[in-house]
C-alpha cells in the first residue's frame, strides 16, 4: 500500500488539512503547487545549516568539480529542486 498502487480519494478538510495515512512513507515533504492545480509532493530531509554550508562548499571546489560532482540542484536532472529552494527553515 502506498506507493504505486491505485488511486485512492483524499478528502481536504475544512482546515484545509488532509491526511495521506498510509500513503505517507516519509516524515516530511516539500510540497509544490502545479498551474493545473496538481499537489505534488517530494520526500524532503532537512538538514542543519552548517552542514548545508559544508556541503555547498564542497561542491563548489575545483576537486569536487573535476571528480564529477555537480551542485545538489542538478543532480536530479531537474532545475529548481536544490536546497537553496527549499522554503526556509
């Protein structure tokens, strides 16, 4: 249950508030609203920010560049999906 299987119906509560139940394998998620109001939602780990600052430097080192590392908001193939858009923490 939960990932691939059929399509089962959320009901938004008058808050506001759904609850996915057992669709829900992860404690957090980012959440984006698409232009054909589509919900999506993507497993979000958060992390503290020095580490997001040892991290991002890291990656922005020559060394880091030349072994074939990209910055975190390309690795997926997509734009716009790094940390730097996460909402703030």
């Amino acid at each position: 249950m939960g990932s691939m299987g059929e399509p089962r119906v959320i009901t938004v509560q008058n808050r506001g508030r759904v609850n996915l139940g057992k669709l829900a394998t992860h404690d957090r998620y980012f959440a984006r609203l698409e232009s054909d109001g589509t919900i999506v939602l993507e497993p979000a780990v958060l992390i503290p920010l020095s580490q997001k600052l040892m991290l991002d430097e890291r990656d922005d080192s020559p060394t880091a560049l030349a072994d074939g590392h990209e910055s975190p908001a390309t690795l997926d193939g997509r734009e716009g999906h790094g940390p730097d858009d996460a909402p703030a923490v």
